[in-house]
C-alpha cells in the first residue's frame, strides 16, 4: 500500500486539515481591516496555516507575498527591498516589468528615508495591481535581535492609517506570524505598542478535524479504539497525531489493542524526549522556573490562581490551548513528559548548581564558580528577581568575576542585587562594598563615594563600615583643590587612627590593625600639616603587620635617607621581605601599601638604579618563587621594563634594564628578545645603531612580523647614520635587507612600499649609480603621479615632504652621466674654498678638497671658486 504520511516540511492541499484559525483568516482577508498576528508556539502548524492561506486565496488578480524573516539584513532599508524583491519575483506574470522602474526609482531617490522609499515601492506594486496584495512575514519575533525592528512594525501600523492618502493601502494587508506577544514586538517605549492586529490562535484538532485528518490520509479504516486512543494521547495536537499516525502507518499487522497504541507512544515519546515538539517544551520548561512553577500549580489543581502573563507563556511554549478559564495541560503525552518528577529533579539540579558553585568559590576556583552560575542562570532565564536564588546566584556570581579580575561583569551582576538591608544585613552591606570598590577602580568616584556612604552613614561598626570609611577617606582625598572634601577625608582617616578595637563590633584584630595602619600611612602622605609633632610614620611602622612594612619602610627610605635619622637600606627591606616569604597581594585597590607587585618591582628599580645588583637580582628571583610556574627571570625583567616605562622613568635607566635583560636572554628567537632589541634600538643613547642593526637581521628572517611605521622610522634613522657615516656597505647590507622587509608591510601601510624605494633609490645615487637611481625615480615618480593623496595619507611621507620626494625624483631623472671624468680647473688648491649645488640643490660652501670626489662622481656642480 502506498504511504501517505511523509516527513513533509509543506502539507500538501490534500492532507491539509482546515481549523477554525483558518476560517479567521479568511474572515480578516475579506475584511481586509488590519493585519492578522498568528500566534502560536514552534511546530504547531503556523507557516502551513499561512502558506494554504496563499495556496487557497492567492490566485486571480488577487496576490500573497511570503517572507521568511529569520533571514536578518543590517538594516531596515534592506529588509524593506527583501519584501519587494520577493514580490516581484514570485509574481512575475504581474510585475516583471516593474523591476527596471522600481530599480531606477532606488538610484534616483537613494537619499529618502527607508520608510518613504518602501511606502513608495508599495504603492508601485498595488498601483500594477488589480486586486488584493496580502504580505506574508513569517518568524517576525526574529525581528527582535536586530536595532531595527521598531521601525518595520511601525512602518506595518503607518500602512493603515495612511489610506486616508492613498486609497490603494485598502488592498494591502499583513499576516504576521511569531511566538512572542505583540507587545514585546516594539522595544522603544516612546513608541506606541503594535496593539492594531487581530490575534489569530492556532488550536489543536477538535474530534471532528481529528478524524477528518484520518480520512484525509487514509487511516479511517483504523478501528474505533485504536482510533480514540490515539486521540487520547494527542487530542488533536497536529504534530503529535501527524507522527504517530505515521508510526502506526508503517506497522506492518494492524493495531487491535489499545496497549499496542500505548507502547508505541512510550517508545517514541517518553523514553528519551528527543521527539518534538517534545524535545522543545522540555527544554523550554527547563530555562523556565515560573512555568515550572504554573504546571505545579496546574497538577494540584489550581490553575485558577496561575496569571494570564504566564498562561500566556503556557501557550506559546505548546503546553496549553488558548481557552478562557480552563487551564490543562493540552495532552497526555505532553503532560507525562513534564511530571512531577521530572520537574523536581530539575530543581533538585538547579539547587546543585548553586551549592556548587557557592562551593567553588568559597574555595577560590572563581573561573569555574562563574562558569557554574552562568550554566544556573542560563537554564532559567527568567528567575525570579523576587526569589532569594536570584541574589544569591548574582551576588556570588557578581564576586567571583571581582576576584577574577571581570570588573565589568562583577558590576552587572552585583548591580541586579537586591538584598534587604534588614533581613539580610552583611550580604547587603558586601554588595554596596564591592560596588564601590569596582566604580573606584573604574575612576567612577561620585558612585564609589554613593556606595560607601551608603555603609559609613548605618554606622554598623563592623568589618564592612571600616572598609567603607577608609575607602571613603581615600576618594574624598582625591582631588586637592576640593577643601571641604580635604577637611573631610582627613577627619574619616583622624576617626580611624585615633579608634580602638573596642570602638568596633565583631572585628577580627589584624583587619583593625591593618585599616588603622592604611589611616596612619594617609595622614603622613597627606599635603596637609601635621597636627603637633605626631610622626604618623612612626605609629604605622610600631602597628602594621609585616605584609605592610616593605612599603612603609620604602616610603621611609625616599623621604628621610637624606635626613641625620637612621633608616632601613634597600638591602634590609629585601632581606626583611625574603625572610618572612611575603606573598603578593592582588586587587591593591587605593590601599597603596599593601605588598603587592607594584611595591615589590618599585624595589627592584631602585636596587637596580643605586647599582645594588645582588639585591636586585634577589628580588628578581624572590617574584619568580613566589608567582606563577610560568614566570621565569626573563619574563620579569620583560614586564619590569614595561612598568619602568609606565613610570616614565629616564632613558638611561630604562635602557640599562634592557640591555641587562638583553646579555640574559639565550632565546634570540623570543618575542622578549627582540622586543629589547627593537627598545635598545630606539634608546640607544651612544647612537651606535648596532642595536638597530641586529633587529633589521632578525626582521629580515621572521616572517611572521609585520613591518609598521615605527620599523620604518627606526629603518630610515639607521639609514641616514649609516649615511652620515659614509659606511655605504653597511648601507648596502641595509638596503637589501629592506628590499625583503617591504613585503612584509601589512596592508594598512602598503603606501609605505614608496618610502624603502626612495632609500634604495637614494643609495644608488650616492653610489655612484645613477641609471639604477634613474630607475627608481621613474617608478616612484609614476607612483605619484597615479595616486598622490595615498601617499599623502602617510604620516612619514607627509613628514618628509611628498613635494621633496617629488623634486629629488626629478633632479635624479634630469642629471646625465657624464663620458668624461670632470675637468675640475687646475688653478683651484685643495684647501681653495667652493661652492658647490648637490643633486637635492642644497648649496655647500666649503673646502674644495672635501668635495672633490663627488664633483668627479657627479653628485654635485661647481658654482664658483670665487673668493668666500
């Protein structure tokens, strides 16, 4: 027997079973008053609803148009020409010979706006029209990822109530079609919502249509239980009765017994779940806890009590028909496969996910804490912002990306919670706390400043309020020339030093001591006069704890070494440091004395540039013990010289630095090698270039760097010094070495290929070669004559002149080579005084005997050996 049922992706007309959504249809296509909106969850039958819509109506002078927009464009402009385009194309017959016009319209009239240019292409098309034009847009909710959507929805509504100005929009209409509210389609709220459609609801097979399907697709022989049980399990859901039919299709005995219908379903259906729209619903009521909630509800008999917001979730996820009051759950198999005992188990998963992520990050593995929340959160996409889990999820979430260094991330999610300030006290006070910090380390002081005000005035004297007033102290000194806010932050830092632990609730005594210590360091660094003789210095150094003291000692040590008072050397804080084992504190924050990789590479500088070099090299090997496997000691002399940098420390230090890394690195193809050539090229304070010179030798064989302007600059330095020197067989080495670098430019610089050809070109002139000269100018000449302002657009060329590369060019062309060495006039003595022009017309008056050989060579003219 032939088979019916296929795996069609379009029902042909004969399996087509019509349902009251298309009769609405219909009824809105005669009255043709606004558009139709079909709403409807995935896989229940929307695009063939809409497609036998065009199948049935769209024949005659009447015409239907199909748009699939889940194919997104970059804008609005694009999307509109889509629907024309598709237009034409689908309805030749009518509108081929609109084509040409409506193309040349677009040139002309390129400038209007999208929506005047679409409203004008409409009217174009209905005006070649008879009849009715009915636009299909398919998948409209796909609108909503794109900047744009509120224009083609609000294009849609202006459609309408332009027919009061053109008569021919009463014969255009729209069919949308989506599985997101009307509602949720416009995103600007200063625009009005897309309310002017007509809900069209897509319900499962009522009895009737159920075994209309049957007859359609030749099943009616079926017996009647089989029949009733097949309806039992799908009660008319298309998709579902579809695929089981044609399960039942291809049994090769018919089915007698109602368990056999019953096997078949928990086979197919209620085994794995990997069936749809099975498959879909499950993992939709997986993201979402309110709907696991509603169908908790719904099992205990109380579906009264579940929103209409939520019912219509229920809707659009397929697990409810569009009715009034009576809210079920629409099938049996639907509802098997969303049991009680599926739905706790997804909870039960859920709680394991925060536990364990709360886990992680209790024990500092803050990486994989956020990967675990973010799974949480992306399994429930709407959670509650009222439940508890919310809060804790991103208040943890919100901490794990502070300690790993996501500030902006930290920021987002801890600005999402919302703990009670009474009921939850110490999470509420931590958020406000890392919010400040964050919007500190942002330079955000007006919000850190909020945040920790927001602590500081509760006057809860915890651990909290302690943090939050230092922190505070530290913003309010910020900026000098604000007096009030000086008076103020030197009054939060007095209040801290002159407290006592007793003055504070439930703090632990080395978190006291080392805030009170932070306060003292503030008053010493502070532009404001002491009060009496207090030595603020003195009484952080008598108090801190050991992590705090190589920075108070340092600090010590650049202010007073020149004072009659003793104090600790370089040497005593390195041996101090290496004695206790200091670990390296991250998240510095204000707190500048913390011992941190800025303190600890502070040292190593100044040991190095006091010429202490075994304290210095101390150090270098403290940090590689004490930080990453990863770290060795030329990977930290590497990024010492990049903080020297950022310090903006002089020249001669940093270069000394980096030739000290240089003699130490034996890996001369490492990216730090020749990083430190490249540096030592252009610090070089000696200017004996053979820096420069060894880097342009490892650039010439690396062919995985680019050439940039800075490699040029330092190219056309090297090359004027070698120059000056009149070392021209470096300057050859040089020149053949840039004939292979030029390939290498990358294509934002291609324009300063020109640049290593006016060197070449320049070489060979002062070489003696002029045809090979005459050569380049011709090409570079040519160059610049083709596309002068590209060229322009290069800094280096614009710097040179474009107009002195043209004129040498020229000079270079127009000199002749001469078949006679020079006659230079016998009466003229060696140390006679000339004037001479050379070939760029720079005019030398000097010595004759230091000009000699380039008249011979012809790179300059006599111009007198007149008296000068």
């Amino acid at each position: 027997m032939e088979k019916i049922l296929k795996p069609y992706t379009i029902v042909p007309p004969h399996l087509y079973v019509e349902r009251s959504a298309d009769r609405q249809v219909k009824n809105i296509l005669d009255d043709m008053g606004r558009p139709g909106y079909v709403l409807v969850s995935r896989q229940m039958g929307k695009t063939n609803l809409l497609i036998n819509a065009r199948r049935k109506f769209g024949n005659g002078d009447d015409r239907f148009v199909y748009v699939d927009l889940s194919n997104l464009f970059h804008n609005e402009l694009q999307c509109f020409r889509n629907i024309i385009d598709t237009a034409i194309e689908t309805n030749l017959d009518i509108f081929s010979q609109l084509e040409i016009e409506i193309r040349t319209y677009r040139r002309e009239f390129n400038e209007l706006p999208p929506h005047k240019q679409h409203e004008k292409e409409l009217r174009m098309l209905l005006n070649t029209l008879k009849g009715k034009l009915i636009i299909i847009l398919d998948e409209i909710d796909a609108l909503t990822k794109v900047d744009y959507s509120d224009r083609i929805f609000a294009q849609i509504r202006s459609i309408y109530f332009a027919r009061t100005n053109y008569n021919e929009f009463e014969r255009l209409t729209y069919l949308l079609s989506g599985v997101v509210e009307p509602s949720e389609l416009i995103k600007d709220p200063k625009i009005s919502p897309f309310n002017i459609g007509e809900k069209i609801f897509l319900n499962d097979f009522s009895r009737v249509e159920f075994d209309s399907f049957l007859e359609k697709s030749k099943l009616s022989y079926l017996d009647d239980k089989i029949k009733n049980r097949i309806f039992y399990w799908t009660n008319g859901n298309p998709r579902l009765t579809w695929d089981l039919c044609c399960i039942i299709e291809d049994q090769e005995v018919n089915l007698s017994e109602e368990t056999e219908v019953d096997s078949i379903v928990k086979l197919h259906y209620l085994t794995s779940f990997d069936k749809p729209p099975i498959d879909n619903i499950r993992e939709i009521v997986k993201k979402e806890s309110v709907i696991q909630d509603a169908l908790i509800e719904i099992e205990y008999g109380k579906g009264d009590v579940v929103s209409d917001n939520i019912k219509q979730k229920l809707y659009l996820s397929g697990i409810i028909n569009y009715t009034e009051n009576d809210i079920k759950v629409k099938n049996r198999i639907i509802k098997e496969s969303l049991s009680l005992q599926w739905i706790n188990s997804i909870r039960d998963l859920e709680l394991n996910l925060i536990e364990k992520g709360i886990e992680l990050y209790n024990e500092g593995y803050y990486k994989k804490a956020i990967n675990t929340f973010t799974t949480h959160l992306n399994d429930n996409v709407h959670l509650n912002t009222d439940n508890d889990d919310f809060n804790i999820v991103y208040y943890h979430l919100g901490l794990s990306n502070y300690y790993d260094n996501n500030f902006e991330e930290a920021l987002k999610s801890l600005t999402l919670v919302n703990f009670d300030a009474k009921k939850y006290g110490n999470l509420y006070f931590k958020t406000e706390l890392f919010k400040g910090y964050i919007h500190q380390k942002k330079k955000n002081y007006e919000d850190a400043e909020k945040s920790f005000n927001n602590i500081v005035n509760t006057d809860t004297r915890d651990e909290f309020y302690l943090y939050a007033k230092i922190n505070l102290g530290y913003i309010l000194s910020l900026d000098k020339s604000n007096e009030v806010n000086t008076i103020k932050s030197k009054k939060l830092f007095l209040e801290i030093a002159n407290s006592s632990l007793e003055n504070y609730y439930k703090i632990e005594t080395l978190t006291f001591t080392k805030v009170k210590t932070e306060a003292l360091f503030s008053l010493e660094n502070s532009a404001q006069d002491k009060i009496g003789n207090r030595n603020y210095l003195d009484e952080a150094l008598l108090i801190c704890p050991e992590e705090y003291k190589p920075a108070l000692l340092f600090y010590q040590y650049k202010n007073e070494k020149l004072s009659e008072r003793k104090v600790s050397t370089i040497d005593d804080i390195a041996k101090s440091i290496i004695f206790n084992n200091l670990k390296l504190s991250k998240n510095q924050g204000q707190n500048k004395i913390k011992f941190s990789q800025r303190v600890l590479r502070e040292l190593q500088l100044e040991a190095f540039k006091i010429g202490h070099i075994e304290t210095f090299e101390s150090l270098i090997n403290y940090e590689k013990s004490v930080t990453s496997l990863y770290y060795n000691e030329i990977t930290i002399l590497d990024k010492l010289i990049g903080f020297a940098q950022n310090l903006n420390l002089n020249h001669e230090l940093v270069f000394d630095l980096t030739e000290y890394l240089y003699y130490r690195c034996e890996d001369k193809n490492s990216d730090i090698y020749k990083n430190a050539l490249y540096l030592l090229s252009t610090l070089d304070p000696d200017t004996n270039f053979k820096y420069a010179t060894e880097y342009f030798k490892i650039l010439d064989h690396d062919n995985s760097q680019n050439i940039d302007n800075d490699h040029l600059t330092l190219y056309i330095t090297l090359y004027q010094h070698l120059i000056n020197q009149k070392n021209l067989k470096r300057v050859f080495e040089l020149i053949n070495i840039g004939e292979k670098l030029k390939f290498k430019v990358s294509k934002e610089n291609a324009n300063s290929v020109l640049l290593f050809d006016f060197l070449t070109m320049k070489y060979n002139f002062e070489a003696g070669q002029l045809e090979e000269a005459k050569k380049h100018a011709a090409i570079i000449s040519n160059q610049l004559m083709k596309d002068e302002e590209y060229y322009k657009r290069n800094p280096i060329i614009r710097q040179m002149g474009i107009d002195n590369i043209k004129n040498f060019c020229s000079n270079i062309s127009s000199l002749k080579r001469n078949k006679k060495p020079i006659q230079i006039p016998k009466k003229i003595g060696r140390n006679d005084i000339v004037k001479v022009q050379y070939i760029n017309n720079d005019i030398k008056i000097i010595k004759f005997k230091k000009v000699e050989n380039d008249l011979k060579n012809g790179k300059c003219i006599l111009v007198s050996n007149s008296n000068f």
